[in-house]
C-alpha cells in the first residue's frame, strides 16, 4: 500500500490534476469516540500504521509504514469531532480531509476525501493502489470500532515481494496459511506449524484481501492482502494487536513473520 501521506520530492513537485479518492462508511460509536480513532495517534496506529499527531491546527503528523517508509505532514484543518485536514504543508502533495456525520441509533459515517494526485504513469499507479487500500484500511476502522473502541493496539506490518500475477500469489497466500482458496466470512483460520500464531475468524473477503478478528497471538484485528498487477506483487499479513502482552508480541513475531513471507517470495538481491 503506498503511503498515505506522501512527501517524496515527486508529490511535491507535480502539480494537482483535481483528481480525488472520496469513500466513506459506517462505523459505530458516537462522533467523539469515531474522532478518537482517526485524529489521535493512537488511534489511528490501531486500525493503519503508527502516527503521532499534535491536536491543534498548523500540528505536526508524523507516520512510517516501516523502516525507510516514514513521513510527516501538517494539520491544515482542526474541528473535532467532525473535520480533519492533513496535508503537506506549503507543498503541493497529498492531502486527505477526514469528515464524521453522526447518525441515528448510534453510528456515524466517516467520509474520506484524498486529493493532491498528479499527473503520469507513477500517480495513476498510486492513485489505484491507494483506493484499494483505503477500503481495506476503512473496514478494519470499522472493526476497530466495533470491538476494541477506545482501546489501543500495536500494529505488526510484515510483507514481502513474491511473483505474481496477484490471483496467483492470492491463492498460494490463502493456501500456505491454512485457509480455503474460496474463503468465506465465518471461516476460521488457525495458521500453519512454521508460521507465528495466527487463529482467528474471517470476518470480510474481497478478491485479494480477507479481513480477520484474532483470538492469537492476541485478541486483535487483522488483513491478509496482495497488490500490484504485474509479475511482482506485494504480500502483506498485517495485525493490529491489544492487550498488556501485545508489544512483547509484536517484537516476537514481527521477524518470524518477515521471515515466513520472504521464504516463499522472491529471492533477495
């Protein structure tokens, strides 16, 4: 998944085309636990990847998507709990402005907006990437919510380059991990002996990615995913873990994982 929040010297330099990424969804809790979740840092470490965020505007946002993969940007709007704007500062880039509308009987829509994309091969390629990740990226949102409201997880964001084509990668994800190449909401997945823990339910499915609430290594959410349309992909198994044990964890597993997922990739160098 390409970073969200991207301040490479191509975004900052390519000017906007106005094109957009605008999804939402429904998600329960009321407007100031929902704002929890996507303006605090901890908040949005448990359902993306680790932010900190200053809580005023003109803050600072800082995240990494893993070692090398960090990035900051600025707070341009703050007005909790309903909007939120984050962009690059005085430089042309992305910017993602985080709208929450409360509705009846409990829940509240959260509307994305991402806009800043320019033009050419390399944008479009990031503009597709992150529409599909934000879907993901939003239903396990809604798990959080669902679940762990107002508590924090640590997140564990192991992946690796396989071959492709991606339904091909899919498939051989699906089936060293235990689970049908078919799989249904419902299906259990306890993980193969060479893998870290890894039980749980599945709980979305979508072509190339399933989203799973963990009972081991520790009460928790997670996704498998497969990316990319040529004959390289990326293969992510990604969780997002709570409880007192979850960082001893996460220090555990995260090289196991790593490990596990680069044995059956592509070869290094």
């Amino acid at each position: 998944m390409p970073p969200a929040h991207d301040s490479s010297s191509d975004s900052s330099s390519e000017p906007s085309t106005g094109r957009s990424i605008e999804v939402e969804i429904e998600v329960p809790g009321s407007p100031e636990q929902v704002w929890q979740a996507i303006a605090s840092g901890a908040g949005v470490s448990s359902w993306y990847v680790p932010h900190d965020i200053e809580p005023t505007d003109g803050g600072v946002v800082t995240f990494s998507f893993g070692p090398g993969m960090e990035g900051a940007g600025r707070v341009a709007a703050w007005d909790p709990p309903h909007r939120l704007v984050i962009d690059n500062g005085d430089t042309v880039g992305l910017a993602f402005e985080w709208l929450v509308e409360a509705r009846d009987g409990g829940t509240c829509v959260v509307r994305l907006v991402n806009s800043g994309f320019g033009s050419g091969a390399d944008w479009d390629d990031q503009y597709d990437g992150m529409t599909e990740g934000w879907g993901i990226f939003l239903a396990n949102l809604r798990l959080h919510l669902e679940r762990f409201v107002g508590r924090p997880a640590t997140p564990m964001l192991p992946m690796a380059m396989w071959a492709g084509p991606r339904s091909d990668a899919w498939q051989r994800l699906l089936g060293d991990l235990g689970l049908s190449k078919v799989p249904s909401i419902g299906d259990r997945i306890a993980g193969p002996d060479d893998a870290p823990p890894f039980v749980g339910t599945v709980a979305e499915v979508g072509a190339s990615h399933a989203l799973i609430v963990l009972d081991e290594p520790a009460p928790g959410t997670a996704f498998l995913t497969v990316e990319g349309n040529g004959d390289v992909v990326g293969v992510s198994v990604w969780s997002y873990l709570y409880g007192p044990e979850r960082a001893t964890i996460v220090d555990r597993d995260t090289p196991r994982w790593f490990d596990w997922l680069a044995a059956r990739g592509l070869p290094s160098g």
